[in-house]
C-alpha cells in the first residue's frame, strides 16, 4: 500500500516507558556495545478519513527531538526541542525490557478509515518497524499503544500537535497544500511507487 511507503519515509525510532510484554516472537535484545545515545525512537501517526493528527516525532537517546506536522496539527512543518537525556536514554532502554524487537512487523485489522501508527526503533545498526492499523483488534499487545502515548508524552509532542480543540480552533487541517507538498516538506522528495 502507498500509505506504508510514505509513512516511513524519513522517520526513525519510537518506544515507551510502562509495562512489560509477552511479545509473539524469541526475545532479542538490542545490541551489545550500541551508542545509545545515538539511537531513535520514532512514532509516526497519520491521516484517517475524518480529522486525525497526521506527525511524525522522533527521540533520539541524547535528548534531541525532530517533529513535523503534515495535517490536522495546531504546528505544521518541522520543529525541534530537547528534553533530558535520561529521560531519552529511558525510553530508548525500555524498548528491550518491552522485548519491542520480538513483535510482528505489522498488525492490520480488516477494517477502512483508520490511521496508522508506525514505531521505529534504530540503535547499533538495527532497524525495527511496528504498524498498527486497528492493530488490537488484529491481535497486538496493548502495551505498543501505551508505547506510542509514551513517545508522544516523552517527546512533548503535544506542544506542536495541540489538543483536538486547538486543532479545531486553530484551522490548520490543509495549510500546506496538496498531500505531495505536505508530505515533502517532512520528508523530502516522495519516492516512486510503480503505479
């Protein structure tokens, strides 16, 4: 689906900070000696038929922190913070106690007009993605959600997604223009999809 190629595009890593997880798969652990202060986290939330948030926000393990709003955002465009490392080093650790990498790559309910969200983790040359599309209802761990809502929590993303009534207030859903110039202005130039 186009969607899934656009969706990561540019976009990096995402965990959190609650509970353990019964993951489907052996349990694999980040690699040994990475530079985790290097590593990311990214939660990616897109588009659904009505008017979800459209983001993506990325923690890296030094406190850096890379967003941009595409639609339905109160800030649309790229911005940056920081936030303290050891917050950042904190979600960054609890990907390996929520065994993050053992998941599936994807959980897709059979159901339309809901948004995606897609967890990245990268550290020490591994690339793990997660797409959850209705995804408990497709049988994945409740526990990835409250990862998601850690990320956006760590992040502090809320400063640049806004509440639904500052969203609505605000009138942002389409300022950028058309989806191709949206999605450019996050993630450069959109790549080519056969059809």
């Amino acid at each position: 689906m186009p969607w899934r190629t656009l969706a990561l595009a540019g976009a990096a890593t995402v965990i959190g900070l609650s509970l353990a997880l019964t993951a489907p798969g052996e349990y694999q652990p980040l690699p040994e000696g990475a530079d985790l202060s290097l590593a990311t986290v990214s939660l990616i939330r897109t588009s659904c038929f009505g008017t979800c948030p459209h983001y993506w926000v990325t923690v890296r393990g030094d406190g850096q922190v890379r967003y941009c709003g595409v639609s339905n955002v109160l800030t649309l465009g790229r911005q940056s913070g920081t936030i303290p490392a050891r917050d950042a080093l904190a979600l960054i650790r609890h990907v390996e106690t929520s065994d993050f990498l053992s998941l599936n790559d994807e959980y897709e309910s059979d159901v339309t007009d809901n948004p995606t969200y897609v967890l990245v983790l990268r550290a020490g040359g591994v690339e793990k993605h997660v797409h959850d599309y209705a995804g408990v209802d497709a049988g994945m761990p409740p526990v990835v959600r409250q990862l998601q809502d850690d990320v956006d929590r760590v992040s502090r993303s809320s400063q640049w997604v806004g509440s639904r009534a500052q969203r609505q207030q605000g009138g942002t859903g389409w300022a950028l223009g058309n989806w191709e110039e949206r999605y450019e202005t996050c993630f450069g130039p959109m790549p080519e999809t056969g059809e």
